[in-house]
C-alpha cells in the first residue's frame, strides 16, 4: 500500500506557513474555538466499528473543505454512495478564501447551500490602489446585470464550510467520517483501496472512484508519487483576520509603499461580522516567529487602521505563493479537484477557491453518470481535458498578478515603478496596474463534449460556457432565475415554441439520461402551456434568441451545444455524444 | 496633437506588461537596460510626429521617482 511520505492536512486550501490564533493553547493544529461571532463547530466523530464503516462505496472524498464538501454534496443529491473523510472535525481555521464568485454561488444555489452564504456574506463595489501617499487607481465594480449574486460575495471559508456541512445534514446518503485520516492507498483497474486511521483504530475501505480534495499538500497525490510542478516564490506575507467595529468604507484598499508600513503592500478588504481582511508584505528573510508576535502584529494592524486601536486580533497566519499544476487531473482511479490540483497566488483574484468549486461543480454530475451506468468511462477523461486549460490560464494570470505586485528583477521593478509613477499623470497607466484581476468566465473552450455551432451566433454564450444568468417570470407572474431552470440533467431550452410541442418531441428520444424541457417566450407573448416570460429580454439579448433558438445545457450549467430551430435528433445526438457514445443515438438506441 | 493619455479601448495590458518582463529574462541588469532602451528608439522610428516624441521624452524625465529602492 502506497503511503504518503508526511502526514499532511488535509483541508489546507490555503498556503499557510504559520498560524496563531486568539485562542487557548492545546486544540488539534490550532484551530481557533472562536473568530469573531463565529464559534468553530465540532462535528461528531463516530467510533469505530459502526456498522457502516468497512465496505465499498462508489466514491470516497478525500478532504472535507469546501471542495470536498461540494463534490460530495453534489454526488450525494445525486444518489451516489459516497464517502467524505477528513482529518479534523472542524471547519478551517482563518478566512482564507473569502472572494466567492458569481458562478461559485451560483452552483451553491443549484446545491441548494447559497441562501445563508448571500445573507451572511457581504459585497463591495468600490476599490483603491495606493502608491505612498498617493491614489493611483479607484474602481467600481459594477453589479452584473442578469444575476442575483454580485460580482463575488466576500465571505469566509471557515462561513462556507460551515454552511456546506449544514446543506449535508440534510442528505442522509452522505457518510461524513470527521478525524478519519487517511494513511495509505492502492489503486487497481477495479478500485481503489483506502487505509485510514481513526483516534480508535485503523481500517480499510474500498471504493470504485476516489476524489482528491485534500488540498495544496494532497496525502492522496502524495501517497500516489504524483508530481505537482511548478515554483514556490520567495516574497512572504503576513495574513490577519481583524475584528474592528470602525466606520470604514466597505472598499477594498491596496497599497504599494505605504507612508505607514516600512514594507512593500498592504492589502485591506472588508469581511462580514465586522472582520477585516488585512495582508502585509514582510521581508523574505524576516524572522516569522517575530513577525507574528502580537506586540509587532498590534502595532501593525494599528497604523492600517488608520492609528485606531479598539481592534481584536483574531487569527493571524503567514504566506508564501506557490504557483503548481499537476500534469494530469485524472490518475486511472483518482481524481485531482481544488488547490490538490493547481495552486495559484492568492492575490490571483480569488482564484483558488473559486476554481476548485468549478471543479467539484464539472466532476460530480460525470461520476454520478458513469457510475449509474448512464455514460461511458471515458466521460471521465473530459474532467482533466476541460479543467485543466482553465487552470493553465487562472496560473498564467496569477503569475502576471504576482509579477507586477511583487517584481523579481530590477528589470520587472522598473517598470513596476514606472507603471505606478505614470498612473499619477496618464490615465492609461492605470490599465496595468494589476494587484489581482477578477477570475475570467469559466468558458470550457477545449471540452471535447461541446458541438461546435453549425448556425451563425455570437460568441457570447458559445458552447462550454456557464449558464448566463436571466430574469424570468412563469406564467403566474412568479420570478424566477435561469439558473434556477437549468443543471442537474441535459435542459432544453427553447425560446418561442409552444412547449408543449419540445417536451413531447423529447419524450420521443431515447436517452440514457434525463433530458428536461424549458420553454421561454418574449414577454407579452401569448403563452400555452408551461412557459417562461423573458421579461426584461435578457434572455433574448445574451443568447441572441429568436423564435425557435434552442440551447441545449448540461448537468452543470454549460451550454453543450445550440442551434436556430429545434430538433429533437440533433438534441438526442448531442447527449449521447457528450456522454461517450461515440456514435450518438443511434448506437445507444441499439444497445 | 499632443501625447495620447487614455486607455485605448480593449488594449491587451496584461499581456503587453508580460512580454515586457519576459525581455528582462535570464538577462543581467545592463542587457535588460539595453533592450528596453532599443525598444524605445524601435517605438518612436515608428512615430512620424516628433513632437510627440519630445513631449513623451519631457514627461517620463520629470515623472516623479516611483517606489523605494528598487530590489
């Protein structure tokens, strides 16, 4: 059985180094009690042996984060038997990823986890980039039309996990093993057998798919000898969570030499419960013991608030960005999601998190597919081929982020400093000042499943992109979101045609999976049948719909394929081809 | 005319910036130095308005210093 060469843990998304928090000394891997109002969970550990414990499972998670968590969440709605084990009995400790994109509430909203992580999380729209004394760039991130999640929501991790764990109490199908640590694994054609250590014993399950959730220092990837290629940076920062009741905006505040810091950057972003976000840059070759000090800590974190000092301290951790990528997401039986996979600057506008939630979000409807036998196994291979691009870009624009926040030659300084200087006088300047771009539309270019357009259409909504979201309204007037309409199964979704007409036409189709109908039409237009008003045209406008544009998605909200008129073939060609029949409906209608 | 300061629409920043960087790769100071300077007499043979180009020279000369020292 191949073991891991360290014991690694298994939720570390982040990159910490050290981390200190205001809290007691003796709990597992200092995991705070409490950090602001939010009082840390401890999830029940079930002694072994229960009856459920051995066996073989469909799929085991490695890594209850929030990657995990939604992989496992996802699969368990989809009534997968699955495992999810995790290391510790909590939720991680410090914000961490706290840049929650739309797309990413988007799929939380089709897990049914979004509504407390909206009420809880907060947004802003305005942002500021300092040089010394100096504001060199203000920004506002406008509110995205079509959608009822802003931009991104900021919310804590350690809020997300806990509200993920909350949405999995609700699926009785979904096994949570807290402080199950996994020791060791091997892999055959047919399985994969797990070795894991509980506070009470060992023992061993088997399971047909493993997922690898377990986060930068994966013990999966590492049990395996997989490499994880790439560079670890030199430039370290301190990290803290700071509790401040001051009336300060609700911006984002980036500097770079700031008149109150002996360093190079500061970074200060607003969280909810009145915690703030703050980042400093400290020298490479500082001692880290002395840098986290909470004398040094206080005195810093008072001269960035503004000489305020009715402050609390709530957890503190130090960072160094590491850019890797594995080669390959998929290993024969395991599969590779979040930072286990890639790992990019956390100044790579939220990329981390948010891209392994698009992971979970594109892996769990194939497993579940392949593993009720609706889809052939070599779906499986379209995870590595359609993530993986995305993560080659979200690494190449992390670096460029890292490149220009922290340059590493006179050469990269130099323009640094010129870009910075200029950006005082030429406005075009500011264009590349770059602390950090927004996460680009997750567009799945490369996927092997999409149909390429046979008709004329924009770009815009192009096969393998996510679902652009749109106000509708039912026939009662009720409103109601696209994205509420789509995933889950293959959706139809025709604009002008009596629906009554598609959803028949489909019924007709032999399909190996579920392929529902949705009916949109212009508002005013008169309706029969189950039909949804497009009432501010948005659908119209951002799929370019005229009367019989059909669109046809996937389970996870991409747009497969589509089309000007309907066809009920092409559609049920599309779906066989996309789930590995290679020679569409016509082979699976004779099998 | 004079020096054009505003963005152009949709210019490709990040990746004009990059392959800035990447001309000061595995190069020692004074090489990175030299190609910068190229490119600059590269730029303005391609600019038929000299005054332009002395107005351009005017103000990156009186820019104010940018950072602490460099690394």
């Amino acid at each position: 059985m191949a073991r891991p060469e360290a014991r690694s843990e298994a939720r570390s998304e982040g990159q910490s180094d050290h981390e200190h928090a205001a809290l007691p000394a003796g709990g597992r891997a200092r995991r705070p009690l409490k950090l602001g109002a939010f009082v840390y969970p401890r999830y029940d550990y079930r002694p072994l042996p229960h009856p459920d414990a051995q066996g073989r499972y469909s799929v085991v998670v490695v890594g209850a984060g929030m990657v995990g968590l939604t992989l496992a969440i996802d699969l368990a709605r989809k009534g997968v038997r699955c495992v999810l084990i995790d290391d510790n009995d909590t939720v991680s400790a410090g914000s961490r990823s706290i840049a929650q994109a739309r797309r990413t509430m988007e799929i939380w909203s089709r897990l049914g986890c979004a509504e407390p992580m909206q009420r809880k999380g907060i947004s802003w729209s305005r942002g500021h980039t300092h040089h010394g004394n100096d504001t060199v760039l203000s920004f506002t991130v406008f509110p995205e039309g079509g959608s009822r999640f802003p931009s991104f929501t900021s919310l804590a991790q350690y809020y997300v996990e806990h509200f993920l764990v909350e949405r999995t109490k609700e699926l009785p199908g979904l096994d949570i093993r807290w402080l199950n640590r996994l020791t060791g694994l091997e892999m055959t054609a047919d399985g994969v057998t797990l070795a894991i250590d509980t506070p009470d014993a060992s023992y061993r399950i088997e399971a047909d798919w493993v997922v690898a959730a377990d986060g930068a220092k994966s013990t999966v990837r590492s049990a395996l000898g997989l490499p994880f290629t790439g560079d670890r940076l030199q430039d370290k920062f301190v990290i803290a969570d700071v509790r401040c009741d001051a009336d300060f905006p609700f911006e984002r505040n980036y500097w770079f030499d700031p008149p109150f810091y002996d360093g190079n950057t500061v970074l200060r972003v607003p969280q909810s419960d009145s915690i703030w976000r703050i980042d400093w840059q400290i020298d490479p070759a500082a001692d880290v013991e002395r840098e986290l000090a909470p004398d040094l800590v206080q005195k810093r974190v008072e001269r960035i608030l503004d000489g305020r000092t009715d402050f609390e301290v709530e957890w503190v951790s130090t960072y160094t960005s590491e850019h890797r990528l594995m080669d390959n997401f998929r290993h024969g039986r395991v599969f590779f999601a979040g930072d286990a996979a890639h790992q990019f600057s956390p100044f790579g506008g939220g990329r981390g998190g948010n891209s392994g939630i698009q992971d979970a979000d594109n892996l769990a409807w194939k497993l579940a597919a392949v593993v009720e036998g609706r889809a052939v196994e070599s779906l499986l291979d379209s995870y590595d081929h359609e993530r993986r691009p995305i993560a080659e870009r979200n690494l190449a624009d992390s670096r460029k982020s890292t490149e220009f926040i922290t340059p590493k030659s006179h050469h990269s300084q130099a323009f640094h400093d010129a870009v910075l200087s200029l950006a005082k006088v030429a406005p075009f300047a500011k264009a590349y000042i770059n602390t950090g771009r927004f996460a680009v539309w997750p567009v799945l270019e490369t996927s092997p499943l999409s149909v390429a357009d046979v008709d004329d259409f924009p770009a815009l909504a192009r096969p393998g992109t996510p679902v652009l979201d749109c106000p509708l309204a039912t026939a009662d007037g009720r409103p109601t979101w696209l994205t509420d309409q789509v995933g889950d199964d293959f959706v139809v979704v025709s604009y002008g045609l009596p629906a009554d007409d598609v959803a028949g036409a489909l019924q007709e189709i032999s399909i190996p999976f579920p392929v529902r109908s949705v009916a949109i039409a212009a508002a005013g237009q008169a309706m029969t049948g189950r039909v949804l008003s497009d009432v501010e045209g948005a659908f119209a406008r951002q799929y370019d719909a005229g009367k019989g544009t059909t669109y046809l998605f996937r389970p996870d909200q991409h747009v497969l394929g589509r089309w000007r008129t309907f066809d009920p073939q092409t559609i049920a060609r599309a779906v066989s081809q996309a789930l590995g029949y290679a020679d569409g409906i016509e082979q699976e209608t004779a099998r | 005319m004079s020096l054009r300061l505003e963005a152009p629409q949709g210019f490709p920043n990040d990746d004009i910036y990059e392959k800035l960087i990447a001309m000061g790769l595995d190069r020692s100071d004074r090489e990175a130095r030299q190609a910068v300077a190229a490119l600059v007499l590269l730029l303005i043979n391609q600019i038929d308005n000299l005054s332009l180009v002395y107005e351009a020279i005017d103000m990156a000369r009186t820019l104010p210093s940018g950072g602490r020292e460099a690394v």
